[in-house]
C-alpha cells in the first residue's frame, strides 16, 4: 500500500534534474511522526473534494442505484422490484441498439479527436507570432458550447437555405437540397464532423499545457545528436507527455459516451431510432415514457461501462515506472 | 479517513430518512373543496406555474390580476420548453408543488388518476358557463366521471392561407379550401406561379406539428385513432379510411411537389416562417402560431384562417392549449381558485386573440367578438367541434421521432407505401397501448 | 545543469540568426495555421453574419442579399424587451464562483494526491473520478429531492455547489499532473527552508501550476456559462435563470419553431465573456514556466 502510494506521488522520472535524493533521504520521510503528519495533511487537503462528491454525487448515486431497484414512474406510487429493470434492460432491443450506436460514434470521433488535437498542439506550443491567434480561433468552438453550435449546425444543414448544401453545391460535392438530418449516413457524418471540430480544440489544450512543461535542453540535446523531429516527437514528448494524453483521451472517450446534446438537436434520434445515443436513451425513457426506475438502471448500467473502460485507459496510460533513471 | 467518512454517512442517511419520508407513495384521493369561501376573497400568495409558450398571455394576466386584487398575490413562474411536466412532477413528489399550474392540456391525464390534483368538480358545476367550456379541454381534465381541472387558454389548428397569392393564382379569397379536394386543387394553382412559390407547407419532420394539423381532417370525418377511454383503449388505424383518406392528401401534395423541398427536414424549428414570407398558398397550422410571426395589420389582409376540413366537408379542431390545475399539496388552493375564476371571465378571454391565444368559453363568440377578431373567431367556432386524444401514450405516440404516428406518415407520405403505413401504424399504437395498460 | 536553467520555453535553437529556411519555415508556419485557423473560425463568423439577419430572412437561402438587410434588431430585442443582461449577471456570478470554488478546491486536492501518501487515496481519487462518468439526467430527480431537503434548489449558490463538484474531477485530475511534473526538489527545497504549506504552495509552486490552474478555472466557467440542464431542474424561478435557460425560452415560439435570430445574436453575447476570461488566463499558459525561481 505505501509503495504504491509512493509510485502515485512520484512524478515521471524523466522529468527530474540534478542528482536524486540519495537513500538518506527518503528515509526522512518514513519517520512515523512525519509520515502520519504528512498522511493527515493529505487528507485534509483532499477532505473538501470528497465532501462535495460525497453530497452532490455519491449520495444521489446511491439513491439513483435504490430508484433503479423499483418501477418508480415520475409521478405516482412505486414498489421495489429487486433486480427486474436490469434484466429487461439486457433484453430491450431498443436499450441495444442505443449502447452500439454509442459505440460506433465513439470510435468513429476518438481517434480524429486526438490526432487533430495533437496536430493544433504542436502548431501552438511555441510562443511565434500567430500561435496566440491560432490557439483562440482554435479553442473558440469549445468555448462557445455543444447545445448552441447545434442549434447553429442545424440551421445550417438545411436543404436549400442552410450554408452546408449552399457550399457544397458550389464545390459540387453534394446536392442543393441534401437532406442530412433525416438521412443516418448523412447525419451521422455531418455529427462526427461537426464534434470533431468542437472537441479537438480542449484535446489542443490539454496537451499544450503539458508539451509546455517539457523541459527545452531535452529537444536541444536531440538536435545535437541529429533528431529528426518525428524521433524527437515520439522519444521526448510522447512519453513526458502521457498524463495529459491520458486525460485526453479519458475526457474524450467519456464525452462521447454521454452525447446527448447534439443527437437531441439535430437529428431528435431519428430517423426512427437509429442516431438514438444511450443518455438519450435514458432521458427518453425517463422524461418522456416516465419510467423512471427503468430508465435509471439504464443509467447505472451505462456508469459501469464508462468506469470499466475508463479504468482500462488509465492502466494502459498509466505512468510508467520503469526508470529511465 | 475513517472519521471524515463516519460522519459524512450519517448525515447522509439523515437526508436520506427524510428524502424517503418526503417521496413515499400517496394514492390517496385528494379532498374535493366544498366549502363556501374557496375561490372567495382568498389573501397571501399564489404561486402559478405556466408554460413559457403563454408567456405573453401569463404575463399580461398576472399583472392585470395583481393591480386589481390588493389582498392576493400572483406569483408567475415560467417552465421551460419540455421541462414542464418533469419540473411538475418532480416539485409534487419533493412536496412543494405550485398553487396552480397551467399544464399542457394533453398531458393531464398523467396526473389526474393519482390524486395529484385537487378535485374541482363541485366547484365547476357551479359555474354559469359550464357547458360553455372547451369540450376538448375538459374531456382531458375529466377521470373516472371527475373533474380536475378546468380550460385556461386554446391553442387551435386552423387552415391558414394567403389571399394575396389566391388572387395571383385566380382563385377568390373569400372562398378558402372545404374539402381535401378543394385543398389539393387550390395549392395545385398557386404552386403554378413559379418563382419560389409553393402551394402548400408542412413541417415535414416534426411529429407534433403533423399530429396537431393532420388529426382534425380524421375528427372532422367522424372518426379517431383509438377506440374507448384511458381505462381500456384500442388502436383504430387499420381500416380507418379517414385517416388513409388525410395521408393520401398529404402524399399527393408531396409527390406533386407542392412544397419547398426543405419542408421534408423542418423539425419544427422554422415552421411557418415561410408562409409568414409570403411565399407559400396554404399552411395548416395553428392560430396562435402566426400571430407571432406576422404583423397585426397583415391579418385577415394578406393572411386569413378558416377551419380544417375533412375529406368532404365538415370540421374539426386539435384543442391544444392549457388546463388549470390545482395540486393536492397546494398551499393555497382558495387563492388558485380565485385567480382561475377570474380569468375564465369574459373581460378576460376577450383580451385573448391579440395576445395569440383563442378563448376557452364558446358562448364569448359574440357578433363583436367576431368583428373585432375575425381570425380567431374562425378558431373559437371549431372550439366546439374540437376535440383532443385522451390517451396515457400521447407523447409516445405523437410526439417522439420513433413513434408510430411518425413512422406512419413518413412511410405512406413519402415513401407512398399505404398498406404498410396503416400496418406499422395500428401494430405500433397497439404495442404502446398494451404497455401502458400494463 | 542547475534547476535555474531547467525550464525555458521551448524556441526555435539558435536566437538571434534567423535563417532564410527559418524565415521560409515561418511563413509556411503563418500561412498553414491561418489557414486552419481560418476554417476553423468560418462557421462562427457566419453565424455572428447570421446574428445581424433579421429572423424571416435567416431561414431563407443564403445570398448576397442578406448583406443588404442587416440589422441589430436581434440584438436590442433580446437585450431591451427581454432584458438579456439580467441573465447574463445571473450566469457570471454563478460562472466566476464555480470557477473560484473548483480552482481552490481541486488544487488543495490536486497537491494533496499528487504529493502525500495516506491510505486510501487511491479509492477516494478513483471516486472523484467516478463523478466524471456518470450522466446527469440519471441523477436529476434523486439530486433535486437531495438539494431541495438541503434548501439549496433556486438558489444561484447551490448551482455553484453543484457545478463545482462536477468540475472536480477534471480540476483534481490536471492539478495533480501539475503538481507532478513538477520535480521533487522545489518542494523539498522549500521545506527546508522552512516553508509551512500555504507558502508552499502560494509562493513557490504557484508560478508553476499556474497553467494548470488556469485550465481548471477556464473549463470550470465555461463548463457553468453553457450548462443548462442542472440549472432547468434546480432554478425554479424566472428571475434566477442563467443565460443559457433565459436564451431557449426566448427562441423557442409556441409551436417549437426556434428563432434562429435570436438564437445566433443570444450566442454571439454569450459567446463575449468566454473569450475575455480566455485571452485573460492566455498569459498562464504563454509565459511558460519559471525561471529563476529557484536560486542556487
């Protein structure tokens, strides 16, 4: 337990200068007077961050888990029903459907997330002239919001008076009066563009932040050693950089887990079902049917697959520990 | 650790006693109001829920009612679009509802048969002008031979044209569409004129919107889609020829072209704003709906209404709008009573029209009435003709983009496949009946 | 290799000569980027174009036309008949103090588990985190009977309570790569100096979680300036919605038709104090890291 907190508070060793603390003193540290103080001080400074998530989610988390456990409708008498929502939800085809879909668009936007993200990352790290200018225009999609850049998007992508068919008919890529929204193919593309260019804007700055904590003589040794800037790209940055692409990713993978907003405005899941992410499974369920006690297993349900995978990032982008020491 | 969460778990089992205590079932029936005063005189505060599509009616009644009634107060809250039973529901079962609330008419039923609304009954039957009020609205405020509510405003579907454009095409203004028929012709003409003209619109991908414009053809031929009341309901889609009589329609104007092409992905969002341009013939839709998008001076000028037909003749109405209820835990259901009298009075509704809404009572379509609102005078007179689907699946028929109703009229409208329209159609309803029965 | 000169900002070599390649490979530098940037920013100054269209004319084809009919007729509808700005105070109070509230927090947090080991960190990060994972809307009724028994539903406060906790996650999870980029010696230094926390953390680590922070903070205002479905559930009156509740119920008509007019002006206002807050917190990130913090 104590090793592996220390593997947690060790940064990178890489990142480290000047001679390593010899054995003397890390034994410093393990003095038990100290190391109690110092495991007080932790907890003190992590207790306001466990109180609020304890209120505000993991209460309401253990009472969505009991509502899950019932037939609770949103308005009216309810019963416990022990585990039967989860064994319908298992079965419900349209619950299915939901989950792939999910799937599919994830793995549809992740990569070109990260790649563009990356891209405007390396474009902005330095300080030359322009780079301020680029990382706004870059990041302004994000600042804007999801919910209105749909309702944006959506204006935009209709037959003869939005500016999508309007430009691409000009280019000649698609027809004056493509109907994208009612289309799945179509959709679906015009989604992963537009989310594409939403998100890779915080994936940039994300990076950037921690590409800027890389110390410069490291590139500057490279070059003397004659680095191409693919080599001094994937052997310095990569590997410094992997808690940030870790939260990257994660941040990334889980965004697109919960989408809502953007399948809600553009296409309300249609047509029929089929661009129908989970939450928008749940919220129709549960907003709209009312079976909330129902809806929320498809909740807790969705929660796990989330934790499970996210925790599978993690360990695949966790720290290292082999010394390069 | 350990004692940061101790201490941490016991008030949350604190909050959790009381949540429980807070949101434990009561299927009790709520107490009918007897006695004299209610309604009468009533002091403090009325805390009013409406939808924020009345905002501009709310709004002018609340402030009337407060200038006028020094003793009570009205206290006016908007709910947000699609929010508006959830936000309901959700403040019933935390135990502070609102005193009243200005609900969606349809969406009544949900609540009228678990006690969350006070019975009025008693008081209802001792209006004057009880049988005056919307059909529609009442039929969905009624369960179990029980009143819970009563009308607060009507929101009608009506069939909109241009005159200006009728002249142009050599039709006479004065003599608007009866029959499905007449419809196809007249838009047949008008789409002739070419130049970004378009006989007809629909909101081609809006549910909701087809539901409200649609269905009242199919009323007005004596007929609806489901059979018997909330307790026991059947689908009535298969075999129903007014239904497929009111698609074919629709798959005619479609097919013939009669509308702009981006009619086929309009969610809704920019329903109207063409016809308010005065670019297209006739627009099913409803009253309230161009109020907001045109100028007064343009009505019964360049725009003017008349009622929704059916296939040959007659008329119909959706009786969309708002009910009032009053929730059982209300704090002051003598004051809700009170401020719901006083704007079913005549002074009231007749502020109606110009403020986009049409009159609940049928008996204020007076001569002057008439002359002073003619448009929505054609609304007020469908009123009695109205009627709206009683049904506990409304919103899962109507109004979901993977509902049956939508899944029917876009295989029959635009992929012109009839028979399986009607099949998917009376499978879909009856798998949504059966769901909620049980 | 001291620490002082550890950390520059990464630059081109050789200062000072610039190069023709180097003058060629800036002006490819400049041209890309702006194109990129360009095609970036087009969508927004279309929409900002569309913002001064009058409503009827913006779901008409585009053409040039419309260049002829702008107006601010979005603009002052929204701002006098609808009294815009009253929102727009409602969601920066309730923006700032969730961005305050998460910074402090997930530092303290963010130092916390990054440098201190105490059993069960571990389990209470992997918690945290979990707040990341979970949709809202599953937790909507459960959180509005919760916050209503609490007396914190419409109440701009217990939005902020809300949205910081919701924010934590991602502040806990940047500070403590913040804190862990940063070598052992500076804070070791600093102890035996003598340094109590707060100055450790206030004086000589500042300038270096500074980027970090300023991420917490910008994402923490912007993730409250747009949220909206936890401020429909949890404001139950008029006078207390934020910007983005306040501007879709002025879009939305009574049949759900959007007024695309109003939608795009209501953006490109909302769109303002983002961009402030984000070229203010710009320098954090620009000027890099220290250096000469540490002497000797």
């Amino acid at each position: 337990m104590i090793g592996h907190d220390q593997a947690l508070a060790r940064p990178a060793p890489a990142a480290q200068h000047g001679p390593r603390g010899a054995g003397g003193r890390r034994v410093r540290w393990w003095h038990p007077r100290l190391s109690t103080r110092r495991a007080l001080t932790g907890m003190a400074l992590v207790a306001p961050t466990f109180a609020m998530v304890a209120v505000f989610v993991l209460f309401p988390l253990g009472f969505a888990v009991y509502i899950s456990l019932t037939n609770w409708p949103l308005i009216g008498p309810y019963h416990y029903i022990g585990g039967q929502n989860y064994s319908l939800l298992v079965h419900d085809p349209q619950f299915i459907h939901s989950v792939l879909f999910t799937l599919l668009y994830t793995g549809i936007v992740t990569v070109p997330i990260f790649v563009v993200g990356y891209a405007m990352a390396v474009l902005v790290r330095s300080n030359r002239r322009g780079a301020t200018f680029f990382r706004t225009a870059f990041f302004l999609p994000f600042i804007i919001g999801l919910a209105t850049e749909s309702f944006m998007v959506l204006l935009e992508l209709q037959p003869d008076s939005g500016a999508a068919d309007y430009v691409l008919g000009k280019i000649g890529l698609a027809h004056a009066t493509t109907a994208w929204t009612v289309n799945y193919g179509l959709a679906l593309t015009a989604i992963c563009v537009f989310v594409v260019w939403f998100a890779s804007g915080l994936t940039m700055m994300l990076l950037m932040a921690g590409m800027q904590g890389i110390p410069a003589e490291l590139y500057e040794a490279a070059d003397v050693d004659g680095g191409t800037w693919w080599q001094k790209e994937s052997r310095i940055t990569l590997p410094l950089l992997r808690p940030n692409i870790a939260l990257a990713l994660i941040i990334s993978v889980i965004g697109s887990f919960l989408a809502f907003n953007q399948f809600y405005i553009l296409t309300e899941g249609g047509p029929g079902t089929s661009t129908e992410p989970v939450v928008m499974w749940i919220y129709e369920e549960a907003f709209v049917q009312y079976h909330l006690g129902y809806a929320t297993a498809g909740a807790i349900a969705l929660v796990i697959v989330i934790a499970i995978i996210s925790a599978a990032q993690f360990y695949l982008l966790r720290d290292g520990s082999k010394a390069s020491r | 650790m350990k004692l940061l969460s101790g201490r941490i778990f016991t008030g949350v089992a604190a909050v959790l006693l009381l949540a429980a205590a807070g949101c434990s079932s009561s299927g009790s029936s709520s107490p009918a109001p007897a006695s004299a005063s209610f309604g009468v005189n009533a002091t403090g505060t009325v805390q009013f829920w409406a939808r924020t599509v009345s905002k501009t009616l709310a709004q002018k009644l609340v402030t009337e009612f407060n200038a006028t009634h020094p003793n009570l107060k009205v206290n006016l809250r908007l709910t947000s679009i699609n929010d508006d039973v959830t936000s309901l529901a959700t403040s019933i079962r935390a135990g502070d509802p609102p005193d009243v609330v200005g609900l969606n008419d349809i969406d009544m039923p949900t609540f009228t048969r678990n006690g969350s609304f006070m019975n009025l009954t008693s008081q209802i039957n001792k209006l004057p002008y009880k049988s005056a009020l919307s059909p529609g609205h009442i039929g969905l405020a009624t369960y179990n031979g029980q009143l819970y509510g009563v009308p607060y405003w009507a929101d009608l579907s009506v069939l909109w044209y241009n005159k200006t454009l009728f002249k142009q095409a050599g039709l006479n203004p004065d003599d608007p569409p009866t029959t499905y028929a007449q419809i196809l012709s007249d838009a047949q003409a008008i789409n002739k004129l070419g130049h970004g003209i378009n006989g007809f619109t629909f909101a081609g991908d809006c549910q909701g919107c087809l539901g409200f414009t649609v269905q009242p053809g199919i009323w007005a031929d004596g007929t609806h889609l489901t059979n018997g009341d909330i307790t026991s309901q059947s689908a009535n889609i298969a075999g129903n020829t007014a239904l497929e009589s009111a698609l074919t329609l629709y798959r005619n104007i479609w097919s013939q072209k009669l509308v702009p092409d981006n009619d086929r992905t309009d969610d809704g969002t920019t329903w109207g704003q063409d016809f308010a341009a005065g670019k297209i013939g006739i627009m099913p839709g409803g009253y309230g709906q161009l109020v907001d998008l045109v100028k007064p001076s343009q009505l019964g000028t360049e725009f003017m209404d008349t009622p929704l037909p059916g296939t040959n003749g007659g008329y119909s109405t959706f009786d969309g709008g708002d009910d009032f209820a009053i929730p059982s835990a209300a704090k002051n259901p003598s004051g809700a009573w009170e401020f719901i009298q006083w704007v079913m009075q005549t002074q009231q509704q007749d502020q109606y029209p110009a403020l986009g809404a049409t009159p609940v009572r049928t008996d204020v379509l007076t001569p002057s009435f008439s002359a002073k609102n003619p448009e929505d005078a054609v609304a007020l007179k469908a009123l009695a003709k109205g009627y709206a689907p009683v049904t506990l699946v409304y919103d899962q028929m109507f109004n979901q983009a993977g509902g049956p109703w939508f899944q029917m009229f876009t295989t029959a409208v635009y992929d012109g496949n009839m028979s399986l329209a009607l099949q998917q159609g009376q499978s879909g309803l009856t798998r949504l009946l059966q769901q909620a029965a049980s | 290799m001291t620490a002082a000169t550890a950390y520059r900002p990464a630059r081109p070599a050789r200062a000072g000569t610039r190069s023709a390649r180097d003058r060629i490979g800036s002006g490819f530098y400049l041209a890309g980027g702006t194109l990129a940037a360009l095609l970036f920013l087009l969508p927004l100054a279309w929409a900002v174009i569309r913002s001064f269209t009058p409503d009827s004319l913006v779901t008409q084809a585009p053409s040039a036309r419309d260049f002829g009919h702008l107006t601010t007729a979005n603009y002052s509808g929204l701002i006098q008949a609808n009294d815009i700005l009253h929102y727009v105070l409602n969601s920066l109070l309730v923006a700032c103090g969730t961005g305050l509230l998460t910074a402090v927090i997930a530092t303290l947090a963010g130092y916390g588990f990054a440098r201190f080991s105490f059993r069960g960190s571990g389990i209470v990060f992997a918690l945290v985190l979990v707040t990341m994972m979970i949709p809202f809307q599953a937790l909507l009724t459960p959180l509005f009977l919760e916050m209503h028994s609490l007396g914190l539903t419409n109440s701009l406060l217990g939005l902020v309570l809300f949205y910081t906790t919701f924010n934590l996650p991602f502040g806990v999870f940047v500070m403590r790569n913040s804190f862990l980029q940063i070598p052992w010696e500076l804070s070791e230094a600093a102890a035996v100096d003598g340094a109590g926390l707060g100055r450790t953390l206030m004086s000589v680590l500042r300038p270096l979680i500074l980027p970090g922070v300023a991420t917490t903070v910008l994402y923490a205002f912007l993730f409250s300036w747009t949220e909206f479905v936890g401020a429909l559930t949890f404001i139950t009156s008029n006078s207390l919605y934020t910007l983005p509740l306040a501007l879709l119920n002025l879009e939305y008509g009574s049949v759900g038709q959007v007024n695309f007019g109003y939608l795009e002006a209501g953006a490109v206002i909302a769109m303002v104090p983002c961009v402030l807050l984000y070229l203010g917190l710009q320098r954090f990130y620009v000027r890099g890291l220290m250096s000469g913090v540490i002497k000797g």
